[in-house]
C-alpha cells in the first residue's frame, strides 16, 4: 500500500501523536538546562502564581497550574489536527491567560469582601479598646469575632506579633496584602492613633463612620458609571442597528452608498 492510500483518520491520529510526543521531548529539552531561559521563566511565572494565591492564603503549587495550562494547551492543538478546530488558537490564548485572570478577580472579590466587614472591624476594635489599654491584646480579641476573609489578615497579623514582629509593621505587612486603600486608610488610623496618642477609640469610631460614608459615596459612583457605560453603549450600537432595521424593511435601501463610489 502506497502512503498517499492511507486513511485519513489515520493520518490525523498519527499527526497528533507526534504533536504530543514532540511537545513532550522539546519541553523535556528545555528544562534539562536547570540554568537555562525557559527553566527561569518557568520559576518566574510558577513564583507569581504562588505568589498572588498565598497571598489570599489559598496554597496551590504555582506548577500545578502551569503544567495544567500545558497540558490543556497541548491538547488543543492536538485536537485541532484531528477536527479542525475553528479559532483554535484563540482558546490556546485564553488558556495562557486565565489563571492570571482568574487569580486578579479572586483577589478583588476578596478585598471587596474585607471593605465589606471593615466597619464591623474598626467598631469592635474601639470597644475593645475600651477595656484593655492594650492595642496588640485588643487586636486577637477582634480577631476572635470576625470570618474570613479578614480573620485570616488578623490572626497572621496576631502570629507576627507573637514571634517578634512589631505592631506597626505587622500592620504595614497587612495592609500590603490586601491592597485595599479603605484598608490601608483604617490602619493608619490606628498607627497614627498609637502613636501620637489621644482617644484611640474614638478616633477608630470616627474613621469607621468615614469609611462608611465613602463606601456609600463610591456605590454611588459605580451606580452612575454603569449608567453611564450602558448609555454609551446604546449611542454606539443604535447607528448599526437602525441600518439593519431600514435595509431589512427595504431592502437594497442604502445601495447607494454601499454600490457606488461616490457612497
């Protein structure tokens, strides 16, 4: 038998044989080289996704997920040899960047779940204060009461004290965790507060108010952009639209622009 007589399936299910087998020789060849381009990329990439996910105290290997996207990516584009897979590479592209993606929205859903409880957080915090003239003491009495997200921040916060770690830079070390500017504003509050002395929990009483009212004022920022965006989207659309509304009522309606040079 001739090669040009062989199946078509076959073809195709030795084609993506060699993709998979080929893939797998050159990204063995590629990290053989402990020292090598790929082998530092790979640890700069498998370093940030592990990087952002403890930072939310979710403790995934980085590596998982890459060889994950790999494999998935690999798979891809072995299938597309066999089926013929339209806008392929568009699903490639995406598998390359979802994680990344996928891992920032997690982290803004999560610092808008820590805003949420930070007014419950700074109120408990000045009554604690209340009864215990200490600020580290007041702070795991807090922590105590609060869920998760934000108990998670507290009580790592809690342990750096308990090894060594001072108040003011177990808070500092907090606040550039979350990367929340509501945060970071109530955390200074209580350091500027400590340090330069006053009623600490009225001054925590009064910035919980303030955060508040800031928090109600960007809602309704956000409300009126999405108003905004949604009109805008409206102006851009309706042009598009009402083309397609006259030429399917009469057809041929716009020839003249479309059918002529001077259109």
């Amino acid at each position: 038998m001739s090669w040009f007589h062989v199946p078509a399936e076959v073809l195709k299910w030795t084609g993506a044989a060699l993709v998979v087998g080929g893939a797998g020789v050159a990204i063995w060849a590629a990290l053989a080289d402990p020292q090598g381009q790929v082998n530092r990329q790979w640890a700069r990439y498998t370093g940030y996704l592990e990087h952002k996910l403890h930072a939310m105290f979710v403790w995934t290997a980085g590596s998982h997920i890459a060889i994950g996207q790999l494999v998935a990516i690999i798979g891809v584009i072995a299938a597309h040899i066999m089926i013929d897979i339209p806008l392929w590479y568009l699903i490639c592209a995406a598998i390359a960047a979802g994680p990344a993606w996928w891992i920032e929205r997690m982290r803004r859903k999560r610092v808008e779940a820590i805003e949420n409880q930070l007014d419950g957080f700074l109120t408990a915090l000045a009554n604690s204060l209340k009864s215990t003239p200490s600020i580290g003491d007041a702070i795991n009495q807090v922590g105590t009461l609060l869920h998760e997200p934000l108990s998670q921040e507290v009580e790592l916060a809690v342990k750096e004290m308990r090894v060594g770690t001072t108040l003011d830079e177990a808070l500092l070390r907090m606040a550039g965790r979350i990367g929340s500017r509501q945060m970071d504003s109530a955390l200074s509050a209580v350091i500027i507060g400590r340090q330069i002395g006053g009623n600490l929990p009225k001054i925590l009483a009064t910035t919980g108010e303030t955060l508040r009212e800031m928090s109600r004022l960007e809602g309704v920022v956000r409300s009126k952009t999405a108003e905004g965006k949604a009109q805008m989207w409206v102006l851009a659309l309706f042009p598009f639209l009402l083309v397609l509304a006259l030429n399917g009522m009469k057809e041929g309606y716009f020839d003249a622009l479309t059918q002529s040079a001077v259109g």
